[in-house]
C-alpha cells in the first residue's frame, strides 16, 4: 500500500454545506508496508522452551518501534504488542468501508463510519479473541458458563476501544476522515438483549471476567426485536419493535458450523435395558452467534455465545406454496424463528407461556450440548464423566435457566448412558443458582400438564428430582410428626399440590406401623424404576387413610412445578445478591431449605464495572480521580477510591469535582431537549430516578412527592417557593412491560404530571419534571454522571440488591432510599450522613400489612390531600381512579397499597426537606459526592466475580503467555 493517498468525508449534521468543507486528507505513504490484513497477522514463534507463543508483529509502526518488554514465565518475549497507530486505523476503516461494505459506495456518512469503524476494531479484537480461545483449548482448565436470558450489553464500540487503550488513535484517525468519534459512536443501536438490572449485571460479570483473565463464557438468546422501543405519547407508554438488527451488528460472527438440535413435545420410549429416549416431537435448530467481551487492559477477549433458531430449508413446503397456501407453506420456519423474537413475550395467554418455556429450553438445551461437546474435545480419546464438574461450572441467572438441571442429567443419562444415580451427583456438583428477587412471579411456577407436553422425559427426571428431595426431607424430620412433615414437604417439594409417590408412601405406612424402621437405609437407593407405580395399595387401610389424610391435595388448586426450588435441589450453590437480600432468602423465602442444607447459602452482593460506569462514560471525573488517589490503577483495583477520603474537605479538589460535574450536567441538559423538548437549567438539583417501573421500586411515591411539592408552590408566592424550595429537574425513565397495567399507568400520570408542571409559567425553573423516552445503557451512561440526587425508594425488603444505585454512588451522586437491597452496604461505606434514609425497615413490613388488613392504619393527612388534589383534575382530563384507589382500602386485589407507598409517605417528604436544605450547602453537598465516590469502592463487579470464582465455580485467573 505504499503510496496509498486517503482521501475521505464524514456527512455532518449540516445537510447544506457542501461535502468538500468536511474533506479531509493525509498521506500514508511512509507509513504502510503492507495491507491491514497482513498487520494483523498472527506469527507463531518457538521459544527456547519450546512453547509456543502467540505474538502480533507491527509493521506499521517501524519508525515509532520501541522496546515492549513482556514477561512470559521468566522469559522476555522478543515480540512487539500491536499497538496500531492512527494512519493504520485510518487505513483500516478505509478498508472496512470499500470492502466488507453494509452501504453503497457512494459517501461516507455518519452510520456507514461506525460500520466501518466497528469491524475495525473487531479486526483486533478478533486476534485476542481467538489467542484466548486456543489457550483455554490447550490448558483444559476449568472454565464458568454463565446463562442467563437478559444481557444488556450497551454500546460496544466506545468500550471496546477503551479496554484496548485505543480511544486516542480511533479519535485522531476518525478525526483524518473528517469524522468525529463521539458522533460516530452515537450511530451504533444499544443490543435489545435485555431490560432490567438482571442484564445488566450478567454484562458487567462479563467485562469483569475478561478483565481478571478468567476463563468463562456467556450464553443468552439472540432477539431480533428484543423486548420493545418505548414511546412516550399524550396518552403514556407505547411499544414498538427494536430494530437494533435491522441495519446488521458488527459485533457478532454467525457460526454456521456449530448448532444444535432442540426438540418440544413428542414422547418418552423404554429400550429392553431400560433406557429411555425422547422421540418424535417439533424439531428446531439453534445456531451459534458469537459476540467478544474485551478484558480492560488484557489479551483476554471471552465470548458471549448467543442463539438464534430456525428449521432445515426442507421444513418450507413447496407444495402448500405453489398452490396458494402460504401461511402453511412458512408456518415450522416462522415457529421456529419467533422462539428468539422478543425478549419476555406476554406470558398471559397459553401460547405466551408456551414461548417463554420454549426460549428457556433453547438457551439450557443449546448451551448445555455445547457445553458437552467441549468437554469431549478437550478430554481426548479417554472421557471421564465423573471429572465434568472439575472442568465446568454453570451458574443460572435467576430461574429462567432452571430446566438446565433436568437437561443436563437427560444428556448424561440418554445420550451419554451414565446412571441416574451418577448424572445426579455429576449434575449437583456442576450447576450453581443465583436468587435475584423474593417476588413470587419471578420465583417462576409452571403448569405441569404444559411442561409435560412440552417436556416428557425431562418432567419424568424433576418427578425422580422431587422424590430424592422427599426422602431427604423424612431422613431429616422422621415420620413422628406428620405435621411438621406435611408442612415441610408442602413448602418445599418441586411439584406443588401432588400426591406422594406411593413408594414414599409405603415407606410412610411402615414407619406407622413399625416405628423403630431406618429410614436412612429405606431412601438411600433409588433409581429411574422405582418411579411411582399406582396400582400398589397397602393392605393396612386404617393406616393407609392416616397417612393420606395428612398428605391429601387440593383438587380445585392447579399442579405445578416449582422452577426456584429445582434450582435450590439441583445445584451445589444458591446465593443472594445483597447482604440483606440474602438474609431474606435465608430465613424467609428459603428458609426450609437453609435448615436442611445450610452450607449451600451464601452471599455475593453485586457489583459494576468501574470501565463502563465511570472511567468511559464520565472522563472529566476519571482525570479527576486519577490526579488525586495518584494512580490509574482504580479503574481495576477500586479500593484506591477510599484515597478520595482524606481529600474529601480539599478546596482545590472540591472545585475540579464542582465543574467537571457542571459540564456534565449541561450533558444532560442538551440531551433531555433532545429527546423531550424540555429545556431546564444547570442550577437546578437533578434528582434522577431511572429503572425499570414497577410498583415495588415506588415510582409512584416519587410522583406523588412532586405533586406534593407542586401543590405547596402553588399555595405560595414566588419570595416563599424561592426561600422554601431549591429548584429540581425530576427525572424519570424505564420500560413498563406490555401486560403490566398498573406500571404503565404509573408512566402515564408521570407524563401528565410533567406536561402540566412543566407548562406552569408561576413556577418556571423552580420545578420540572421530564420522562426519558426508551431507557436503555446508553441513556444511562449521560443521566448517570450529571445526577446530583438518585431515588433507590423500593419498599424495604423487595429490592434484591439493585445496581444502578452503585453506578450513582461511584459517579459522585447522593442516594436517598429505603434500608433495602445494597443500600444498606452503600450506606455503610459512604457514611449515614452521606445517604438520605427514610421509610420502614424489611422486618416491619409483614407487621404493617397485617395492621392494614385489620383496618388499623391511619393515612398522614398531607397524603390524603396529594390524593385530592390528583382527582381534581389538575393534571388533565385523565381518570387517576384506579391508580389512586390501590393506595386506599384494606383488603382486596390491586388495593390496601400493598407497597406501603401511604405509610412511607411522610418520612419521605420530610426527607426530601432535609435533602433541600443540604443541597443549598454546595460545600457540604460536594464533599457528600466525593464520599459516595471515595464509599463506593467496595461496589465493583471484579470483586463481586473474585468471589464467584473463589467460592462458587472453584476457577483460576489464566493470563495467556
């Protein structure tokens, strides 16, 4: 390429300047010795030792060439670190837009530079990508398989270029092609594979693993539409598609070569042995689609395989097309395809419930066979079983990936011919489980007639899961006391309102009669045909009809199967995700469960990682913290954070912080017109709530404090609002999922609120309040850093852990909340009077919702006139009836403010005073940031996964040489 002159243009916003003016041109004839192919080529060198060693020779850069010393076990390697310079990139990004182009050749506009841009760094990417891959290969050591159905992964480009220390050289080079990064970096769609916090952490588990150089990999789903686009109109939320594929993502590399059968229905067969194999049935196929996870400063690039599924090209009929019948024609490939259409169908409608189960087998199924098939590979010619659990470990995010228990062992049993009893100790010493919420819909119950259908051989392993678990219990409690047995079995068996198998019966109406029986040595042996048989009957009925009194079931009460405790039975491991949320699971939720196995529980509060969450998305702050703790060295070890203390009273320091949190804000302030039309002030105090909306995260207590706060105005003149309030830009964003009636009507008087309060010429700047359309990390990344005050005001009890309230506290902003989830860690590293607490406390809430369902709880007066004051219509023609009415009665669906929002609301209005007052100490309230920032040390994913892999997956850091 000697010689190669590059002349390019980046299509600005100005449509009417000519494309001239943003022409930009260098020469690059010194600088090319050979194409951007050739500069990343691997060359495979011996070293004395005769290892081999993967290197990356640039040739690029010989007259820039400096020593790059790289200890490899003692020895120097003599290989330059490729470190592209800007004129390679810029040839790269050349190369990337002529010749793996998604746009007509014409032009080089904003979306077709990020494209380009994107595959670029994919480019290099891929070489530690694959020198990653080969490594874990050759080294066979044990390597953590992390499944969950959400990743929210964000953007990817302007972290991807961050981990690799490339941020300066894209920018220059992007800035030769006439282009600037931070635009570019605006094209590219956030990935729609998730929603909430459950994704978000499973993405930050994912830098942190790459980051400490652990071997691991994600699996998910691939959605092509994801859960949906939110549009916030006149009339609240609406959903739309995502259409985050529709221009192609750069970052992902079909497999074509790796799929996997996965079948639904069909039925079970016996062979003459006794085998069993699940037969006929609806057939798909799951495709790979492999996504890299750079580590920060490391070679280290893991991979987050992701499936799609579809059918062969024979399953579209020809026949049915030819002749008119189209919807027939196409009706396996659309089956087959809509299983990874959108993330969380309505699950409402049989075909809702049936889908969702589908896309949770396809990613266990999938994944765990693949899974299977690399153990084989790497074992070589001699496999041994009983060392799965030594080479793997599967942690299910939450239990949407609970029928990986029963996949596994059918796996083991069916296709590998191991015993039921060796599957099930291989499979309990492999698969882990992680709780991430006490709430009884995300604890996951389904129908038993659909598993069945669905699933026959694997409801026939959760039958012979259930009754090990049976005699688990009686070996524990004994026969003594049926009660006691009823009621454990009652709270813990998988299969919810079923009779007992009639071998445990027999067993129970032998210990009747025969007291002194060991009912040890009775349970210890069971196998796959000791399965119930129903035609054995007791000759003792006397005895028979006391034992079934005790045990009956409820006919009129459905049968199902209980996902989370087939989780708890199944695996080694169940942890919580906050100190206080495992507590709960300990003596509440599983209970149980702990009294029977207590070394099973633990806990592993979340954590964030500290690349994307502020070294990337809040630069200013970055420096800042670098030029004060004396190192950059935080960004991987956050513990340096707590240096920020001793100069948390620094006036010098106190300034920097001050005005690179005031650039951030008029951040915010140009983006909120962006996307809202509303234009707000940079003294105003941003108090953010942003998360998914539900009633238990209380954005309706938020509301209905702003309104309070809008009614004192109004009753004042403008001298009393200005010495009683300090002005606020209330802002709120998150997703109300479809189905879910309440959260979207919460959105709605959100919208209405706003619309009025931020029309009302008598209050001006004092208060405004602005719904964020469509949040998503992207969103998060700008309101995050120029937050001055963030709402973490679940009802105590029901938050698991929460992460965003990490990303706050790590960027500078002051929380208020309730004592739930990690606030109470949060609160404990900041300081008590860097935190705004209100509320009731976890242990209180079962008592108050008794005093309520009594009739005993007296509403604060102030609640009782917010309340009012909505149905006046001040807000609109809109009827605020059903939303008001749940927080009024005492009993009763969808009434008696089951979230405590009337009990919480005094303490938090008085809170909100107290948060006034502060705030007008802009000394104090500085110093508060920095103690958030310097407190929010402990709260880093890397923390969080060195537990995982010390406690739980029982992995090693693998650096590769």
């Amino acid at each position: 390429m000697a010689g190669l002159r590059l002349s390019w243009t980046c299509a600005h916003s100005n449509p009417e300047s000519s494309r001239s003016k943003f022409f930009s041109r260098f020469s690059a004839e010194s600088s090319f010795r050979c194409t951007w192919t050739r500069l990343l080529l691997f060359r495979t060198s011996v070293s004395s030792s005769a290892r081999r060693k993967l290197c990356i020779r640039n040739v690029a850069n010989d007259q820039q060439k400096e020593m790059k010393e790289r200890v490899n076990g003692g020895v120097v390697d003599d290989c330059d670190t490729f470190f592209p310079d800007s004129e390679s990139i810029a040839a790269s990004i050349k190369y990337h837009s002529e010749f793996t182009p998604s746009f007509s050749p014409e032009g080089f506009g904003l979306s077709k530079a990020f494209y380009a841009t994107a595959e670029s760094v994919r480019d290099l990417l891929i070489i530690n990508w694959n020198a990653t891959y080969n490594y874990y290969e050759k080294m066979n050591v044990k390597q953590a398989y992390y499944l969950s159905m959400e990743f929210l992964q964000g953007r990817a480009l302007l972290n991807a270029i961050g981990n690799l220390e490339l941020s300066g050289a894209y920018a220059d080079a992007l800035r030769m092609l006439g282009c600037n990064l931070e635009e570019v970096a605006q094209q590219e769609s956030d990935a729609a594979l998730g929603n909430g916090g459950l994704g978000r952490l499973a993405s930050c588990f994912l830098d942190s693993l790459a980051t400490l150089n652990y071997p691991a990999w994600g699996y998910g789903l691939r959605y092509k539409y994801g859960l949906f686009k939110q549009l916030i109109t006149k009339d609240g939320q609406e959903e739309v598609a995502e259409n985050w594929l529709e221009m192609g993502n750069p970052w992902e590399i079909p497999r074509n070569d790796i799929s996997y059968p996965v079948k639904f229905y069909g039925e079970v067969i016996s062979g003459a042995d006794g085998s069993k194999q699940w037969v006929g049935g609806e057939n798909v196929t799951a495709v790979a689609y492999d996504v890299p996870i750079p580590g920060y400063k490391t070679k280290t690039t893991i991979n987050l395989r992701l499936w799609s599924t579809k059918v062969a090209p024979e399953e579209f009929d020809l026949n049915s097309f030819n002749v008119g019948d189209h919807a027939n024609a196409y009706a396996a490939i659309k089956k087959a395809e809509k299983i990874c259409y959108v993330l969380y169908p309505g699950d409402e409608s049989l075909e809702g419930k049936t889908l969702r189960l589908k896309q949770q087998y396809t990613l266990c199924s999938a994944s765990l066979q693949d899974i299977v098939a690399r153990f084989e590979r790497r074992s070589g010619e001699s496999v041994d079983w009983e060392n799965f659990p030594e080479k793997v470990a599967v942690q299910m995010n939450d239990t949407h990936p609970t029928l990986c228990i029963p996949e596994l062992i059918r796996i083991l049993m069916d296709v590998k011919g191991l015993s039921w009893k060796e599957a099930w100790n291989i499979t309990q010493r492999t698969v882990a489980y992680t709780n991430h919420t006490v709430l009884p819909e995300a604890l996951e119950k389904w129908s038993f007639p659909l598993m069945q259908e669905l699933f026959p051989r694997h409801v026939q392993i959760i039958e012979m899961i259930d009754k090990e678990l049976i005699h688990s219990i009686i070996a524990q409690y004994g026969t003594k006391d049926l009660e006691l047995l009823q009621q454990k079995l009652k709270q813990m068996r998988i299969l919810e309102n079923f009779e007992l198998p009639d071998s445990v019966m027999e067993l129970l109406v032998k210990s009747a009669e025969e007291p002194a029986v060991d009912l040890v040595e009775e349970a210890e042996s069971i196998d796959e045909e000791s399965l119930p048989d129903k035609e054995d009957e007791s000759e003792d009925k006397v005895t028979v009809n006391k034992v079934d009194a005790s045990f009956k079931v409820d006919p009129k009460h459905p049968r199902m199967i209980r996902m989370a405790n087939l989780s708890v039975v199944g695996g080694h491991a169940v942890n919580g995700v906050a100190e206080i949320h495992s507590e709960i699971v300990r003596t509440e939720v599983f209970n149980d469960f702990y009294e029977l196995w207590p070394e099973k529980f633990q806990n592993k509060t979340n954590g964030v990682t500290p690349r994307r969450w502020i070294r990337f998305c809040n630069p200013d702050l970055s420096k800042i913290i670098t030029k004060w703790t004396g190192t950059e060295h935080w960004v991987t070890d956050t513990e340096k954070l707590a240096i920020l203390r001793k100069f948390a009273d620094n006036e010098d320091l106190q300034s920097m912080w001050k005005e690179a949190r005031r650039r951030n804000k008029l951040k915010v302030i140009s983006f909120l017109e962006e996307k809202t039309g509303y234009l707000v002030s940079p003294d105003a105090m941003f108090d953010v709530q942003i998360k998914r909306i539900h009633e238990y995260k209380r954005q309706l207590l938020n509301i209905l404090g702003v309104v309070y706060r809008y009614k004192q105005m109004k009753a004042m003149t403008l001298e009393e609002r200005e010495a009683k309030f300090v002005p606020r830009v209330c802002i709120f964003g998150g997703k109300a999922f479809s189905t879910y009636v309440q959260a979207k009507r919460i959105v709605k008087f959100i919208v209405d609120v706003g619309a009025t309060v931020n029309n009302d010429s008598d209050i001006g700047d004092l208060l405004k309040v602005v719904f964020v359309p469509d949040y998503n990390v992207s969103v998060a990344e700008v309101l995050i850093p120029g937050s001055d005050l963030s709402q973490h005001i679940s009802t105590a009890g029901m938050e698991a852990s929460g992460t965003s309230n990490m990303k706050f506290a790590m960027n500078g902003c002051i929380l208020i909340g309730t004592l739930d989830g990690a606030n109470v860690e949060i609160r404990e590293e900041v300081g008590e009077d860097n935190f705004f607490l209100f509320g009731a406390r976890a242990h209180e809430i079962a008592g108050l919702r008794k005093e309520r369902a009594e009739g005993k709880f007296v509403p604060d007066p102030r609640f009782e006139e917010v309340k009012d004051f909505v149905r006046s219509g001040v807000f609109g023609p809109h009827n605020y009836e059903e939303l008001m009415g749940s927080l009024e009665g005492n009993e009763g669906f969808g009434r008696a403010d089951y979230f405590l929002v009337g009990k919480d609301f005094p303490s938090y209005i008085e809170c909100q005073e107290r948060v006034d007052e502060a705030y007008r100490d802009q000394k104090r309230w500085t110093k508060m940031s920095i103690l958030n920032t310097a407190g929010s040390y402990k709260f880093s994913s890397d923390r969080t996964i060195h537990e995982y892999a010390r406690d739980i997956w029982k992995i090693s850091p693998l650096l590769l040489s």
